[in-house]
C-alpha cells in the first residue's frame, strides 16, 4: 500500500523536472490557430496548375532515379511515359499525371 503513494510523488517529481527542461523560446512562441487554405486549381508561376504532374518535373525525377537520356515519349490524360537508358538497356518509367508525379510502373 505504500508503494503507490511514493510511485505518484515520483512521477510528479519528473513530470515538474521536464518543465523545466523546456527552453524559454519554445514557450515564447505563437500559439495561435493558422488554417492554411489552399486552391487546387491556383497556378504557379509558370502557369502551370500545380495538381497534374508536368513532363519536365517527370523528367526530373526519372533522372533522378537513375535513367539517363530521359525523353518523354507519350503523355496523357492519365500518365506521362518517360523512356531512357540504364544499366546499358531501355528502359522506362510510368508516372500518374497527379500532383508529385507519383511512379506507376518502373
């Protein structure tokens, strides 16, 4: 019976310890509420709307990705097709035509 009383005053004693562990800047911040509202159809500033996947960002990735001598060779409603070379063979890449070119197929 005993030992839950100690066990109790133990925890507070850390629980008080790790307040005073938090910088003063962390408590000087804002606390206020932003709501960030975003349009899905705003452009950027190449005019491009920011919700398809553009050949040149597809291209980028594919690049990245380690295909060398990237082109893109169809693109469509629904995906952009990037062909190029690796490992001294053709190859190609898939990508969604959605917003972060996600990768279909490799």
């Amino acid at each position: 019976m005993t030992t839950f009383p100690i066990k109790a005053i133990l925890a507070a004693a850390i629980g008080l310890g790790s307040l005073a562990a938090i910088p003063a800047s962390a408590m000087a911040s804002d606390t206020g509420l932003r709501i960030d509202v975003r349009d899905r159809w705003h452009q950027d500033d190449r005019g491009m709307r920011r919700d398809r996947c553009a050949p040149g960002f597809a291209l980028d990735k594919a690049e990245r990705s380690g295909l060398r001598r990237a082109r893109v060779v169809m693109q469509t409603p629904a995906r952009i097709v990037v062909e190029g070379w690796r490992f001294n063979h053709r190859d190609r890449m898939v990508f969604a035509n959605d917003r972060g070119c996600p990768i279909i197929r490799r």
